[in-house]
C-alpha cells in the first residue's frame, strides 16, 4: 500500500523516491510527491521526516 496525502483542497499525492549519483560519487536520494503512482512508491515516511503542507496546497516531507 502505497503512503498517500490528501491536502486541504482534496487533492491526493503519492510519496516516491528516487536514488542519484553525485559527481563526487556520493549517492543521494531524492524524495517527492506526485498525483500518481509511478516506480518508486513508497509505503512509509522515512524516519527523521514528516509531511508539512506548503501554502499553495503541495505537500513536502520536512526533516524533524
């Protein structure tokens, strides 16, 4: 079961990420939201971050 967030205009996002590798070599990984599920769902916020909800209605994960 895929994590998902509806925001306060009743629009649901779908969390995902995403593993990239740095110049330097380091690998990264990015976390987003999107209106569909795509590769890279997750089923879980990651631990250390919660979900916070910008103005404009679009949710972001925020690192506690």
């Amino acid at each position: 079961m895929a994590f998902s967030y509806t925001n306060k205009r009743g629009v649901t996002y779908f969390l995902h990420s995403k593993s990239t590798t740095l110049k330097s070599g380091k690998i990264q990984t990015l976390y987003f939201f999107a209106k569909e599920k795509k590769a890279g769902v997750l089923e879980a916020v990651p631990a250390g971050y919660k979900v916070v909800e910008t103005p404009n209605g679009l949710p972001v994960l925020k690192k506690t």
